[in-house]
C-alpha cells in the first residue's frame, strides 16, 4: 500500500510493510546475538571508566605542575635566552606575514584561517516509521518525506526510496576549502601547529563591500550565489560564504588584530609543545588577554568537564551492556503480559543499580593508586546502591 502527496517543494509517500512474527527460538537466537554485544559493550565500560579517572589526576597533576614553572613574560617583542626550554605565557595580538586569499571570488584578508562554505540546494529525505501488530504479523509502517535544502555536503539521492522527482547532482561545481596562514606570531614569537589549531572562533565575513565576482555570480547578503533567481533556487545550485578565525591585523570593518593567551615551551623563537613529568603535554591558547591564574583555572574546568561527561559515558556503556546481557530473561517470559512488564521493570532496576556499583568501584580502583582515602570514600559509596535495592524487597514480598 502506497499514498502519495505533494505539497509545493515537499513531497512525501508512505510504504507498508509486513513480516511474519518471529518464534521464539528466533527471538532467542536474536537475544543471544545481543548477549554478546552486551557483554562486549560492559567489558569496554571498565576500560573506559578506569583510564579515565587516571587521565583525569594525570591532567591535574600537570596543570599543577604547570602553574608552578610557568613564566610570565615581561615583553612579548624580544626573545630573551634565559627562557630557553622553559614555560612561558604571554598574551598579545595575533600577526600573519600576508593575507589569507580567494582570487575566484575576489576576497582577501589578514587573518590566521579562512573558510570558504559551499552549500547546494538539494532534495533531502526524511523518514518516520513505527511497527505495530496485525493478524499475528509485525508490520512497518514508513513515511518518506522530501525537502529541498541547502546542505554543505553532497546528498546521494540513490539511497532515497524514491529517486524519480528527486534527483541530486553527484558533486559540486565549486568546493569548500579552509585556507591557513603559514606562519603566525604574537609578537616575536611564531606559534606551533598544535597552538595554530586552537584558533578556530570562526565568524562569517560580510561581503557587503564586495562586487559581484562573475557574470553568473550574484551576491545576496552574506552570499554568493550561482543561481539564476537567489529568491527561487533550483536543485544544484550553490551558495558561497566565507568565514575567517583570528583576526591577524587592523581592518577597517572587521577591527583591530585578535588578541590571544599562550602557555607553551620557549624554544628559541617558537612556542611549541611542553613535556610534563606527569606525561602530559602543555600548549594552551585562548581568545582574549587573560593571567596565569586564570588559564589554568579554566583548564582546570575542561578537565572536570571532560571527566565527567567520560564517566557519565561509561555508566551508560555499563547499564546498555547489563540490559542487553539479562535481555534473555525478558525473552523467557514474554508471552505473559503481566509477568513480563514485571519482569522488564525489575530488570532495569538491575541493571541500574548494579551499573552504579560497578562505575563507583570502578573509579574508587582507578583512584587508588593517586588518593587512597578518596578511593576508600568512593568504594563504600559503591555499596550503597546495592544496599538500597535490598532494603527494598522485603516491602515487595508481603504486597
């Protein structure tokens, strides 16, 4: 069964399909295959937990480490030799040799990155599907919807469902490109790589003081396009906007050069990677004029952050692992409604607590080599999920 309509540039179709319910021994068989990847997926939760809270106290250490060497410099437009091999943190204007360009459109700019975007208007296709049972059998049923967008990337229309009305070219005329500055400085001093790639605030450019490129170009705003009516675009046509990171000199409608903080390794005239005892390395840049102080307090704050968006990760990877393992209980016992919304409540609970054991013994363990008593507080706060789910099922047994 198919419906079609259209409605303007949308269009959209729905497709039904159906199969016969699965037995038992299949959904067993099927159960068995997520055993494994569950029980894939809990080992790796470990894994993840672990090193993870040993990063994190190395990361810390050679923060710590840092803002006890570090040296701030007096001037940032003389190299003194005394600083040689040693931590450094300066702040200042960025600089570049010569401006960053893109002769096909016209445009220049002293900056330490330029960004060309290229976006086609194309077909996109979108899906929404739900299963339901019928007559003993699992159907599907899957609505196809088709829009037109502007999108950075080629769209392959062959994976649609229905190609016919919505064909999209297979490559762009024009192609996006991000054009970086050899070599740039803040002061006397000539940044590495790795500091050059943590200047990425881009921002878009306005092309309101350029002209036209091309014949077959036109600008509208903030783009260019290659559109015969901007207002009215068709399928394959493109649209062209430049976006620039660090400012690197005074413009007349950008501003004045971006300033930026730098810790890193004095090695003559360069800044370059500085090698803790910890193991870690040390290069930080951020936007703006900031003190040490204040530097290593918000590395400080990534740390935790990161720290604990890896351990919320790990808790998940343990609780999906857990689920998918007793999946097969659920399975032994769905052919009883009541029994098994039971059976599934009380899994998940489980799995939760059992999830929250696991990753608190887990971090307690990782910390036990660096804090020992936090490791001891941690460990026994590990017990208390287990504790909990105890206390709770005598109540359950006299109801």
């Amino acid at each position: 069964l198919q419906q079609f309509s259209d409605t303007g540039s949308k269009k959209e179709h729905v497709k039904i399909s159906s199969e016969a319910k699965p037995g038992f021994l299949e959904r067993l068989s099927e159960t068995s295959g997520g055993m494994l990847m569950g029980l894939v997926t809990f080992l790796l939760s470990f894994y993840l937990l672990f090193t993870n809270e040993g990063r994190a106290l190395r990361t810390a250490k050679s923060l710590d480490e840092g803002l006890s060497l570090v040296i701030p410099l007096d001037s940032i437009h003389s190299v003194s030799q005394q600083n040689e091999g040693r931590l450094v943190h300066l702040a200042g204007a960025l600089s570049t040799s010569k401006p960053l360009f893109d002769p096909s459109y016209g445009l220049s700019i002293q900056a330490v990155k330029l960004k060309r975007n290229v976006e086609m208007y194309q077909w996109v296709e979108y899906e929404d599907s739900r299963e339901y049972e019928e007559n003993g059998e699992i159907k599907k049923e899957t609505k196809y919807s088709y829009n037109t967008e502007w999108k950075s990337e080629v769209v392959n229309s062959r994976n649609f469902d229905r190609e016919i009305g919505h064909k999209n070219p297979s490559a762009m005329a024009v192609e996006s490109f991000t054009a970086v500055s050899p070599n740039v400085q803040v002061g006397s001093f000539v940044l590495s790589k790795g500091l050059v790639d943590k200047i990425d605030d881009f921002k878009q450019l306005s092309l309101s003081n350029l002209e036209d490129p091309h014949a077959d170009v036109t600008r509208g705003g903030d783009y260019f396009y290659h559109s015969e009516n901007p207002r009215r675009p068709e399928v394959g046509d493109l649209r062209v906007s430049f976006f620039y990171a660090g400012l690197s000199g005074d413009d007349p409608h950008l501003g004045s050069a971006d300033k930026v903080t730098v810790i890193a390794r004095q090695k003559g005239d360069q800044l370059v990677p500085y090698h803790t005892k910890s193991g870690d390395v040390l290069q930080i840049l951020y936007p703006g004029d900031l003190s040490v102080e204040e530097v290593f307090q918000k590395e400080h704050e990534c740390n935790t952050m990161k720290t604990w968006a890896l351990r919320a990760a790990g808790w998940l990877a343990m609780f999906v692992g857990i689920n998918l393992m007793t999946r097969i209980v659920y399975t032994l016992v769905d052919w009883f409604p009541v029994v098994r919304d039971l059976v599934n409540i009380g899994l998940k609970a489980f799995a939760f607590c059992v999830a929250s054991s696991l990753s608190l013994l887990t971090i307690s363990i990782g910390w036990l080599f660096y804090r020992p008593l936090w490791a001891l507080l941690i460990g026994l706060l590990s017990v208390v999920p287990i504790v909990v789910a105890k206390s709770r099922v005598p109540p359950k047994k006299h109801q």
